[in-house]
C-alpha cells in the first residue's frame, strides 16, 4: 500500500509553510534541450574562443583540461551558441556516466556549444531542474528512454518519455538555493582535498634528492650533508611465505592507496576467487608491495591494514626497522622511483610484464640517517591523515546530498 505521502505527492521533507501537492509533468514541459553546432574550426587554435566539446562535460563540472579554441570572430557570428558562467549544459552522446547525467554548471568561461552537447532551458527554477536531473530516479527514466542507439544519444524526443513530480516555483526556488549552497560546501571540501593532495605532491618533490642531487632542496633544520646511495636489498627483505585465508588473516585486495584508506573500512573481495587449499601470500602491517603489472596505476604501496593474505601475483618486502619500508613508500610515490623499477621490466605484452624481485632490490636509492627518515615519515604521516580526514567529510557531505535528493524530491 503506497504511503500517505506518496498518495499526496509530497516529499518526506519540505520546507516550512510548503503544503501543496506536487504535480506530474512531462520532462520536456520544464527543461528543453538547445542542441549545440557543428562548427569549422579552419585547423587547430591555441588561442580564442573556448569550444565546448563532449569531452569537456562531466558529472557535475567543465574540465577544461584539453581546452580547444575557435577563432574570436566566431563568438560574433553565432550568438545563439553562446555560453557562459550560469549556463547549464548536458552532453547528449553517452549522457549517462556511473548512473548519473554527464550534466553540468559553467562557472568561470565563455565558448561555443558543439553539436552533441545541449545548453539546457528551464521554463521554472534552474537550480531545482539541475538537481532534478541528477536525482537517481530521473537519471534511471530518462536511461530507459534513450532511444537504441550505439553509441547511446539522447534526443528531445526522449525526454518527452520522461514524467517527473515538481512543487510550486517557491518550493523551487527554496530547494534550489538550498542545493546550491551544499554543492558550494562540497566544492569548498574538493578544492581543501585537492590542495592537500597538491601539497603532498610538492612536499615529495622538494623533500628528496632529484636527478644528480644528493641531497633535498627542503630539509628539517639540523640535518646536514649528503644522502647515502644503498641498494634495496640492505633496507628490505623479501617475504614469500604460502598461506592460507583465516580469521587472524583475512583475505585482502591490495590497491596501492591503502595508505590512507580510513582504519577499518572492508574491501569487497567478492570478485577473488577462493578455496579451501587456495594458497596467498603472508603480509603484515607496513609491508612494502607491488604488482609490476600496473605500477603507474596504482598497484604499489604499503600495507596500511595489518595482518592480511593476498594473490601470489604480487611481491611483498619488509624491513627489520619500519622506518625503511615506509621510508621505501614514501620513495614509490616518486615518478623517478617508478622508473626505476620499469628499467628492471621483462615481457613485451601488458599484462604479462614482470619485474623480478632479484632485481627490484638492485635499485639504488639515496637515503638520509634513520632520524631523518623519521622526521621525514612523520611529516608525511600528518598530511596522509589530514588527507585522509578531509576524504572522509568530504564522502559524508555527498552522500548527506545523495540522502537529501531522496528525501526532498518525489
């Protein structure tokens, strides 16, 4: 039996003084698609007028990062493709990207909208239509009605297929300014989260020899001369034992940033294949490890969980002194590092390359006293937990808005 306030067409939560009912509208009624054009750019512009393309619309934001430009004449001669900051757009080839609308706000540039690419037209609030179209259950209607196309386009037909429940343009205009500002406190988190991370990446370069150096441009005070070159093999040491999955060592799916995931969080295992003989390999708490098939995706690091079991494909080193193997993952993080390795890479296919472990503790590395490491370690530690910490509110914040989008929209 459907709810009281399902019946009504209301939402769980509403502001105050709000009553009415909502009404059910076709998509299409609120929202129109202005579909972008198909411009001549006369060969390749490193400057002038940004051209919106496919490939710059994502979930929630413009990414200018591959920018492509059209000559400046050309903002004269089409007017109506004109965009700029407060224009709402929505890529129409593959719309839908991880159940979501590849739908987006434009901030802070002027371009010209390329065919594919739809600036949207609200007939009533446009922050409200803009969340609307990010709700799950919009996002689910208007997938099914794409017509069957490869690649999936999405058409102003299709949204004629779409019914969606709106409230009165007051309740519009609340629920929209109220998003607005939790999309402003989400984006104040993502920019603090990516200056640290920022941080992080200027602190490994600046804090560690580069090319002939032999010691760091940036230095605690007190420690004096140069570092020390030594081959891995003096710091780690192999650990290769068989064993099995049990309680005190739980089967583990290593993923290179288990460095800062948050102390206790499962990993879904559900993908590895497990059996009563199946034998993994041993792993304790800041064990070093790698798998030389995707060093440069990720799969390198230290073991930040503890006691665990994992796939025999990877290989896995530890110290007598923790300081050297964390020291050794604050290396890995370094692009010279990775490089190091791959010098030290078999095979010629993807996927089937290898980097033995004989040879892995060939590399040398310049290393400082172990007070220095120490102090080094340390730093980094700091950082990894304010990342860590700004990681977490920042996944609390989204997910409190996913909640929200459910509970004040119908």
């Amino acid at each position: 039996m459907m709810t009281e306030h399902r019946q009504k067409l209301v939402p769980e939560i509403r502001f105050k003084g709000f009553t009415n009912a909502w009404e059910q509208r076709r998509l299409s009624t609120i929202i129109h698609l202005f579909n972008g054009n198909s411009f001549s750019s006369k060969g390749a512009q490193v400057t002038g007028i940004r051209w919106l393309k496919i490939s710059n619309v994502s979930v929630g934001k413009i990414d200018w990062t591959e920018s492509s430009y059209l000559p400046k004449e050309f903002w004269d001669h089409f007017e109506s493709y004109r965009l700029g900051p407060g224009d709402y757009v929505m890529a129409l080839t593959r719309p839908v990207l991880k159940n979501e609308l590849k739908v987006a706000r434009i901030n802070d540039s002027h371009a010209l909208l390329n065919q594919r690419v739809a600036k949207l037209m609200f007939e009533q609030d446009a922050g409200f239509g803009f969340q609307l179209l990010r709700k799950r259950d919009t996002v689910d209607a208007i997938t099914n009605a794409i017509s069957g196309t490869d690649p999936p386009n999405l058409s102003a037909k299709d949204f004629e297929k779409v019914s969606v429940v709106i409230p009165s343009i007051e309740e519009q205009k609340k629920i929209g300014e109220f998003f607005e500002s939790l999309d402003n406190l989400i984006t104040l988190h993502k920019r603090k989260l990516d200056g640290l991370v920022t941080l992080k990446d200027g602190f490994l370069q600046q804090m560690f020899p580069a090319g002939d150096e032999v010691m760091p441009r940036v230095r605690f005070a007190g420690f004096t001369g140069n570092w020390e070159e030594r081959r891995l093999g003096e710091m780690l040491t192999e650990r290769n034992e068989q064993f099995e999955e049990s309680e005190d060592y739980p089967l583990m799916s290593f993923v290179g940033n288990v460095g800062v995931v948050p102390k206790g969080e499962q990993y879904d295992r559900s993908f590895l294949v497990k059996g009563d003989d199946k034998k993994y390999k041993k792993t304790e708490l800041n064990d070093f490890i790698y798998s030389s098939n995707n060093l440069e995706t990720g799969s390198i690091g230290l073991n930040r969980t503890g006691k665990a079991v994992i796939s025999p494909v990877y290989s896995i080193f530890y110290s007598s002194n923790d300081s050297e193997s964390l020291f050794v993952g604050l290396l890995s993080k370094r692009k010279d590092f990775i490089n190091k390795m791959i010098h030290y890479r078999q095979g010629v296919m993807y996927g089937q390359w290898r980097i033995h472990e004989r040879d892995f503790l060939k590399i040398i590395v310049l290393t400082p006293t172990i007070s220095e490491q120490n102090r080094i370690i340390d730093f980094f530690k700091n950082i990894d937990e304010q990342i860590a910490a700004q990681t977490a509110k920042l996944k609390q914040l989204r997910q409190l808005k996913v909640a929200y989008l459910q509970r004040m929209f119908i």
